[in-house]
C-alpha cells in the first residue's frame, strides 16, 4: 500500500483535516414587511444588550456585569426608489430573504416572523443622480413581541433551502433632468446634478422587568429634509437662479427621471410643501455648483394634511 507523502517529502502521520465550506453569499429576494424589495445590494442586523456594571470594589475593580434589553437595528439599501411609500408605510408583518450557500445551489432562508418580532423604520435616505442608478437606504430597529425572545429566536433559519427566491427587478432611475420648482410660477434650473431625500422618526424602546429584549414604538415622521444641486449659474432678477429659489416660498418640486436602459416610461419624482432653507454657492476651476437644501413639513399653510402613501403624498413617484 503506497504511503501518503507529506509537504516535507517525508511520509505523513496523520491525514490533513479538510474544512467545510460554510459560507453563504448573494443576498436575494427580500420581502420588508410583506413588501417585496427589487435591486437588493445589502442588508444588516446589529445587535446589543444594554449592560449593567457592578461597582469597582476597591483594588478588584468591577467584578459582575448584567446585561438585558437587546436592541437589535436593521439597515438596508436597494435600487427600488419608486416603491419607497410602500416600504415606509408597511404595517407589521414577515420579514423573509434569502443568501446563497457558497458553492452550492441552495440557499439559506431566513424568516422574522411578525408573531415574535418584526422591523420598525425609522431613516430614510433617497438619492438621484446623474452618474448611477437611484439608490434607496432604510434603516430601522427589531420589535420584539415577547420580551423573553431575542434575535436568536426571532430570525429563524432553513438552510441547504432549494427553492429559488424570487427576484424582483425594481424600475432603476437615473440622470433627474428638467427639475423644477414652483411657487406660484416655474423655476427650472438647468443640469441637475442630484437630488436627495431623508427623512427619520423617532422611536421609543423599550425594556420592562425582567425583559431581555425590547419593545419598539415609532413616533411621527418629522420633517422631510430635500437637496437640489445643479450647475446653472443663469442670471435671474439681478442675481443667479438659486438666489432666486432662496427668496421663494412654499412651492412642490418636480423631478423627472430617465430609466436606465432604455426602459419606459420614465417617472416622475414630486415632492409637495417645501421651503427652501438655505443655498451653497461653490466655486473653483471647475463647473460652479449650487446645493439648494430644504424642508418639506406634513401639513400645508392651505390646511392640506399630506401623508406616506395616499392620494395627497408629501411625496412620491408617478
């Protein structure tokens, strides 16, 4: 029987032990509260108990630690802007999504079931612009219904899982172009070269008694903080023409945009009830650049209340 011969040349003592392949990879078909999200690039979970110290006793030091009330945040981006209503006004519900097992043709499955816990939103970030395609940012926290559960509990696992997911191509957005504003009457400067939307909430968490995880309740949204750069340096009533959006008021804003590849028809981005609140004005040796930056409140002077996702948006694609 022939020896095995090791690195050395010499015969081996023992046989190399081979490791299994446990990684996972290609984060794919996740559906945010019942709501299906296209153009998935990453998802996160981040969790952390509060802890309690004991006191330093002396030359010892602290000697005991506690811990209770896991906190678990949840962060996400995709290309789906235009579904960004719906993903914001979810109501609670399942949380699934699936990443690939390496090497394999099976996938892990995980499931938040919305009878232990599900994710509170609380951060928005929307981003058109001229050099990719629109990118949409979520972040929110784990609620969890029973206080005795923790994320180990919460986020349940299949793996070697052999169904496909579903993928879900969202409408990718890109170069916004024509944006105007109107107050009464159009102002439209030209070459956009973003415009960005956030908007957050603030929550309350919770631990009570013995708990060792939290409860997690949203306030309202506060208000939706807008940004317009372009590169129109065009003399208007004296001044350039952010001089003049800045001496505006209230007015809705109106951002085309162009589908990538080709794609139709293009859509449209309208954000109501905004007041410019401040101008950037940067020059150098290249293009000067002007950042409109603004907010849009909820109710109108007219008495108009807008919402997340109903006929009378604050804002939305269309």
């Amino acid at each position: 029987m022939p020896q095995e011969i090791g690195h050395s040349g010499g015969p081996l003592c023992h046989k190399e032990s081979v490791m299994a392949n446990k990684r996972t990879i290609l984060v794919q078909g996740l559906s945010l509260n019942a709501v299906n999200v296209g153009g998935l690039a990453s998802l996160g979970f981040s969790g952390a108990f509060k802890t309690v110290p004991g006191r330093a006793d002396g030359a010892l030091g602290i000697q005991e630690v506690s811990r209770h009330g896991q906190s678990v945040d949840f962060n996400m981006s995709c290309a789906d802007v235009t579904n960004v209503n719906a993903l914001l006004a979810a109501v609670k519900a399942d949380t699934t999504f699936y990443v690939k097992e390496s090497g394999l043709a099976t996938w892990h499955k995980y499931i938040l079931p919305n009878t232990t816990a599900w994710i509170v939103l609380n951060r928005m970030s929307l981003l058109l612009s001229g050099s990719a395609d629109g990118q949409l940012d979520l972040s929110g926290k784990v609620s969890f219904v029973d206080g005795s559960k923790t994320l180990a509990d919460a986020l349940t696992l299949t793996d070697a899982f052999e169904t496909d997911p579903t993928i879900v191509h969202p409408i990718r957005l890109g170069y916004p172009n024509a944006v105007s504003f109107n107050p009464g009457s159009t102002i439209a400067p030209l070459h956009t070269q973003k415009v960005s939307l956030t908007l957050t909430r603030p929550v309350k968490e919770s631990t009570g008694d013995n708990d060792i995880s939290e409860v997690v309740d949203a306030l309202e949204w506060d208000l939706l903080d807008v940004n317009w750069t372009f590169v129109d340096a065009s003399e208007t009533n004296g001044s350039h023409i952010a001089a003049s959006l800045l001496a505006a008021s209230y007015g809705f804003m109106t951002v085309p945009c162009v589908q990538l590849g080709g794609q139709t028809p293009a859509k449209t981005l309208t954000v109501n009830n905004v007041l410019w609140t401040g101008m950037e004005q940067r020059e150098g040796k290249d293009h000067t650049e002007f950042t409109m930056k603004g907010q849009a409140g909820w109710r109108s002077a007219a008495g108009v209340d807008y919402k997340m996702n109903a006929a009378t948006k604050l804002f939305g694609f269309a």
